[in-house]
C-alpha cells in the first residue's frame, strides 16, 4: 500500500496520499482502541476472577472453619451435659445411699432401743413379782412363826409345860429344816430351770451367731460386689472422661490445624494479591509505557501531518506554479525525486517504525497470551483449591461422621453406665435393706448377749446367794441342832435336879436310896451324912436340910429362867432365819447377837457343868458360851 501510496505520490496524487495518511492513522487508532478494550476486558475479567476466587475461597473457608467449630461446640456442649448429668446421678445416688444410711441407722437405734427397754421393763415385771412373792412367804411364814411362838410362850408360861415346849421347838426346828429343804429344793428347781433356758438360749444365741456370721459373709460379698461394681461405674466415668478428652484434644487440634490452615489461606490470599498489584502495576506501566509510545506517535504524525501538509502546501503552489515553472520543471521534479526520496526514506522509517510497532503489539499480545495462560493457571490453582476445600469439606464430614458416630457411642456408653448406675442403686438399696437386716439380728444378738449376760449375772449372783444361804442354813441347822442338844441337856438336868430335890425331901422314903452319883448336881456327904455342897466356892458342909432345900428351889428357879432364855433365844433365831430368807445377811449378825448378848442365859455355877457329864462332850464350846455371865 505504501508504495502504491509512494506510487501514486510520485504519479501526483496528493489526494491519495491523504487518503492512506488518513487509512494508516484509522488503523492505528482502531489498533488502540482494540487494544485498549483488549487490556480493560483482561483487567475485568482477571479482577473478576480474582474477586470471585476470594469469594468462594473466604466463604469455603469460613464454611469450614463455622460447621467444625459449630461441631466441636455443639460436641462438648452435648459431653458436658452428659458428665453434668452423671455428676447429679452420682450426686443423687450418694445422697439416697446416704439418707438411707442414716434412716437406717436412726431405726436400728429405736429398735435397739425399744427392745432394751421391753427387755428392761419384763425383767423389772419379774424381779418385781419375784420380790413380792418372797415377800408374800416371808411375810406368811414370819406370821406362822409368830402365831406359834406366841401359842408356845402362853402356853409355856409355866414350868410345868417345859417338855411340851421342847417338843414344839424340836417340832418348830422339825418345820424349819422342812422349810429349809423345800427352799433348797425349790431353788434348786428354779436353778435348773434357769440352767435349761440358759443352755437353750445359748443354743439358739450360738445359732444366731453362725446366722450372723453367714449374714455377714453374704454382706461382704454384696459389698464387694458393690464396690466392684462402684469401681467399674468409676472406670467407664474415666473412660467416657478420658475419651471425652481426648475426643476434646482431637477437636481442638483439628481447630487448630484449621486455622492454620485459614492463616496459610490468608498468606496465600495476599501473596495473590501482591501478585495481583504486581501484575496491575505492570500493566499500568505497559498503558503508560503505551500511552507515552501513542502520543510519540501522535506527535510524530502531527509532525508527518504537518510535513504532508506543507508538501500539500508546495504542491499546490506546484501546481499554481506549473504553468509558470514549466520551464524549471526538470529542475523541479529532480527537487521533487529528491524529496520523495527523502520521503521514501523518511516512509521507510515509519515502516520501520510500524513494524515495530506490530512487533510491540505481537509483544503485547504474547504478554496477553501470558496473562490469559497465568490467568487459566490461576483458575486451575482456583479449582485445585476448590478441591481442595471440597475434600476437607469432605473429611469434616467424614469427622462429624466420626464424631455422631462416639456421640452415639458414648450415649450407649452413658445408656449403659446408667443402666449400671441403676443395677448399683438397686444392689445399693439391697445391700442397705441386707445391712438393715445384718444390724438388726446384730442388735438383737447383742441385747440376747447382753441380757443373757445379765442373766448369767443375775444366775451368778443368784448361786452365790444360795450357797452363802446354804452356808447359812447348815450353820443355822448346826446351830439349831447344837441348840437341840443343849435344850436336851438342860432338860435331863432340870429332871435330875427334880430327881435330886426329891431325894433330898425327908418325907420321901427313898431319900436315903437315892444314888447321889447318878444327879447332876451332886452334893457330897458328911461323916453324919450331912451332904457336903459348893455354892460359889464355898463349903456347905454345916448347912442343914433347909438350906438344900431352899438351894434346890433356887436351882429350879434358874433353870425356868434358862429355859425361858432358851425359848426367847429359839424365838430370836427362827425370825433370824426368817429375815435372812428375806435376803439378808443381818440374821448372822442377829443370831450372834442372841447368841452373845444381853439374853444369854445366866450361869448355873461351876456344879452345872459338873452335872452334864453325859452331854458335855457334844456340847464343847456352845455350853462354856452358854454358861457365861453376859
């Protein structure tokens, strides 16, 4: 074109130089504009790509990051509840153990307390009726006693009566030794019923206690089955903790590694976006570079315009002055060659120029091709990240697959220790009603143990009791036969004194008969016989009849006074007797004080002893006593 455009310049079509002026300026500025619009869709569509891809990348993130943390939320919220609830079963299951416990306990106590005080009040009831029916026999056999002492004291008044009154006090010794056998026999019956109910009570104690003791040995089984149980409900609590924490550490890495991941996102979010700025400042420096390239080229074709109009200019006036130049024209057209020349020359550079041009515009288009291929990487980097987005979003799934699937676990788990938190309140509540039932037979073993141990006291003291009443009563027995013999005693001497006092009586023809060895008090004979007596260490020899005979009724005057004594003294002991069956041990005291105090018997002098030859040698020391002054 442009040689033709030379062509038909050298021909002298000015107009048609315009005319490809004008064409190669339209194609420069329709290049421009293309390229312009070229560069502004690039730019649209990369900020459009760019925009997008942030969008999309932010929200998968944000997507990601809010469904895992809504998931680990909604994770531990769900496991603390859970723990929260099995805290309060647990708290709630230590309570009711507890109240338990203590009704328990508190039942155990007013049971145990109530039978004490039955026990206490039936053994009050029997000691009371005991007491009362001793004292009902006391107090019948102390008046028996009495009613027959007095018979025997008004009936004894007289000395005359004494044989009948020795025979009722060997008959009243008689009923006392009866008494007394029937006592024996009768606690002797009560002892041996006591022994049988303490030997069946101690079987049925010795049964309890194996009952206990096998009780006992069931009840530590169920406790350790509770605390078998207890320590396995603690293990699954540990567990379900321990997997809880470590399901919580699980949870809080993955967090962790997401965000680190969103950080690396965001790294990588700027370090796109510098590229991004990297690449619009390059491109703002290509537009600048091209606009200070299209205004050079403006100016240049000003300049080019202003050259083509000045050469328009001369060719006009050329053409003006053809006529009159015709002669120079030779001249004028080597001017012109020259000028095309120069032209030619100066065409041949914007040739040059518009080659280089095309050449920058390939350049340009090379670096578009560029962009658009970084441009379609960055869309594959998109699209990579995008799956990658789409398989994290995957394994999130997969994890909250995972995680449903231990929150179904460990509601089966919870479900389970539930079920096993009941089994143990159950076995609780059993252990508790066993305990129950163990304390009881306990409490009840202990007040049997306890009131047979009274009981046993109660026998003991009962035994030492009978065995100090029967030393007592063999004493008694020794000493009411003692008394026996001494009465005896006293009474063959009162009949020999009699026998004597009538030997001694002159009217009576056996006076002289009487074998003097043979009394008890014997008083010797003088050489005119005169009998020779000793009345308080003195001689008797010159005493006459009246004299023995006044002795005599003085003798029988002392031995009714003895014999009165006596019976006061047999009165004394049987209520001492009495009394001490009463339960007391005064009686002892009561008989010595008979025994030997201000009612003993006066002394008949040292010929009373002499008298009782045949007797002295039962009598021993109960006679020296007797024969004392008080």
């Amino acid at each position: 074109e442009l040689e033709a455009q030379l062509r038909g310049m050298r021909e002298g079509d000015a107009s048609s130089a315009q005319a490809s002026i004008a064409d190669l300026a339209n194609v420069r500025r329709v290049h421009e504009a293309q390229l312009d619009a070229v560069r502004e869709e690039h730019a649209a569509k990369m900020a459009a790509a760019e925009s997008e891809h942030r969008q999309a990348r932010e929200q998968a993130v944000q997507a990601a990051l809010s469904a895992a943390r809504e998931q680990s939320d909604q994770t531990l919220a769900i496991r603390d509840q859970e723990l929260t609830v099995l805290r309060a079963e647990m708290r709630r299951l230590q309570d009711t153990v507890q109240s338990i416990r203590e009704t328990t306990e508190g039942e155990m106590r007013a049971r145990s307390q109530e039978s004490v005080d039955h026990q206490k009040e039936i053994a009050r009831r029997d000691k009371e009726a005991m007491v009362k029916a001793h004292e009902e026999q006391i107090k019948m056999m102390e008046e028996r006693h009495e009613a027959k002492l007095k018979l025997v004291v008004e009936q004894h008044k007289d000395g005359e009566t004494i044989e009948q009154l020795m025979n009722q006090v060997s008959q009243s010794a008689q009923q006392v030794r009866e008494l007394q056998a029937r006592l024996r026999e009768e606690r002797d019956t009560m002892l041996s019923e006591k022994e049988e109910a303490f030997k069946a009570r101690n079987a049925l104690l010795t049964e309890k206690d194996q009952r206990l003791s096998k009780q006992a040995a069931a009840t530590d089984q169920e406790k350790a089955k509770l605390a078998s149980l207890q320590m396995a409900v603690e293990t699954m609590s540990e567990r379900a903790s321990q997997s809880f924490a470590e399901e919580k550490l699980r949870l809080q890495k993955e967090h962790a590694r997401l965000e680190q991941m969103q950080r690396s996102l965001e790294t990588d979010r700027g370090v796109m976006q510098e590229s991004v700025q990297a690449e619009a400042s390059k491109l703002e420096e290509m537009r600048a570079q091209r606009e200070h390239e299209h205004r050079l080229f403006v100016e240049e074709m000003s300049k080019e315009r202003q050259s083509l109009s000045d050469q328009r200019a001369i060719l006009v006036q050329q053409q003006q002055q053809q006529a009159k130049l015709e002669a120079e024209g030779a001249r004028e057209v080597a001017d012109m060659r020259a000028q095309i020349d120069v032209e030619k020359v100066r065409i041949l550079q914007d040739k040059e120029a518009l080659v280089a041009e095309r050449g920058a515009f390939k350049a340009d288009r090379d670096q578009l091709a560029s962009d658009r291929a970084k441009f379609a990487e960055g869309a594959a980097t998109l699209e990579r990240e995008m799956k990658a987005l789409s398989s994290m979003a995957m394994d999130l799934e997969t994890k909250a697959a995972e995680i449903a699937e231990l929150k179904a676990r460990s509601e089966k788990e919870l479900t389970d220790s539930l079920k096993i938190a009941e089994q143990a309140q159950r076995a609780t509540q059993e252990a508790a009603q066993e305990r129950a039932r163990c304390s009881e037979a306990e409490r009840v073993a202990h007040a049997s143990k306890a009131e047979l141990d009274r009981e046993r006291g109660e026998i003991a003291a009962e035994k030492a009791a009978v065995r100090r009443l029967k030393l007592e009563a063999a004493r008694k027995e020794e000493a009411a036969r003692l008394i026996e013999q001494r009465l005896s005693g006293q009474m063959r001497s009162h009949m020999n004194i009699e026998n004597e006092l009538k030997g001694l009586d002159p009217a009576n023809p056996s006076f002289q008969d009487t074998p003097l060895s043979s009394a008890p008090y014997r008083v010797p004979l003088g050489e005119h016989g005169v009998r020779h007596s000793r009345v308080n260490g003195e001689d008797a020899e010159a005493l006459g009849i009246d004299a023995q005979l006044q002795w005599g009724e003085e003798e029988r005057r002392k031995g009714k006074m003895y014999v009165a004594q006596q019976l006061h003294f047999l009165m004394g002991m049987a209520t001492g007797l009495q009394v001490e069956e009463a339960g007391g041990i005064e009686s002892s005291v009561f008989m010595e004080q008979y025994r030997f105090g201000s009612t003993a018997p006066d002394t008949l002098g040292p010929e009373a002893s002499k008298g009782d030859d045949d007797e002295g040698q039962h009598n021993g020391q109960e006679d020296s006593v007797s024969s004392t002054l008080p």
